[in-house]
C-alpha cells in the first residue's frame, strides 16, 4: 500500500519471490511495481490465526 509499492511498470502488484523464517518470523521477500525490492514480516502464529 505504499506508494513505491503501487506506482511503475506495473502498478498496484507485488510479486513475491522468496521467504524465510528467523525464529517465531516469517520474513517474504518483494518486488514492488517492478521497481523496488522490499521485505515484509509477520509473526507465525499471528499469520496461522488469520488463515485458520
């Protein structure tokens, strides 16, 4: 939703491209807009509760 994440070559899509996990986080990996490279994070359990 940021704005370098919603404005390029192809806006409003980001594309995963790969994830981690660093104790209770899991850290994805993103192109944002076919320009930028960015990481987002959530804490596992938290991500589980919303997808259970």
């Amino acid at each position: 939703e940021m704005s370098y994440e919603r404005y390029g070559d192809v806006p409003n899509v980001v594309f995963p491209t790969g994830a981690i996990t660093i104790g209770e986080k899991l850290l994805v990996f993103y192109g944002g807009a076919d320009k930028v490279c960015c990481m987002a994070y959530a804490r596992i359990d938290e991500l589980l509760s919303h997808l259970l």
